[in-house]
C-alpha cells in the first residue's frame, strides 16, 4: 500500500497492511508463527489470527514493534511533527541550516 493509498485507508485496512509487513518482517527472520508468538510472551492462537486480520490488543502490537526494533514508531505518531510545530516555511528554513552545520566525525 502506498503512503497516498495509506492516507485514505480505513482502520481496518491500515491493521492489516501493518500485519502484512510484519509477517514479512517474521518470515525474513526466519521465524515460524508459533516461533515468533513464543518470543512475544503471546498465544500462538493470537499471533495467528493478528498476521491473518491485522486485528490484536494495542499490547500485543507494541510487544511485535518492539520486537522488530520499532517501539519509536507509536511515541512519534503521538507527538506533532516539525512541520505542524513550525509551519512549513520554517520547517524548510530550519532543515536547509541542519544540513549546512552538520558535523562529521572523522
């Protein structure tokens, strides 16, 4: 699914796109189902009908993000992003001077 795809998807798509890409995200770590469920702490049961739906406890999809190095990702939906903080203008304005003074380690 696109971002554009993803901007008008519904509850319930957008749950199963994100089960879609973390049974992706299993299998390339070469994770059964019920490999990866006994990793999270979770039944083998729920693990299954969450990749197969998309629908699980908040719980339990924090446990597979932060499983899959991503816990970062619920915080920073939360908070406002710079360009609502900043505006736009500033934003770019702000993002032009980072890249002009960042500084590399030798």
């Amino acid at each position: 699914m696109t971002e554009s795809e993803l901007l008008f998807a519904t509850p319930d798509e957008v749950a199963q796109e994100i089960a879609y890409l973390v049974k992706q995200a299993r299998i390339e770590l070469n994770k059964t189902q019920k490999q990866f469920a006994e990793e999270l702490g979770i039944p083998h049961a729920t693990y299954r009908l969450f990749e197969q739906s998309g629908k699980s406890s908040f719980t339990n999809i924090l446990k597979v993000l932060i499983k899959l190095g991503h816990k970062n990702l619920i915080t920073n939906a939360l908070e406002k992003n710079e360009i609502e903080k900043l505006g736009i203008d500033a934003f770019v304005k702000q993002s032009r001077k980072k890249q002009r003074t960042k500084v590399y380690p030798p």
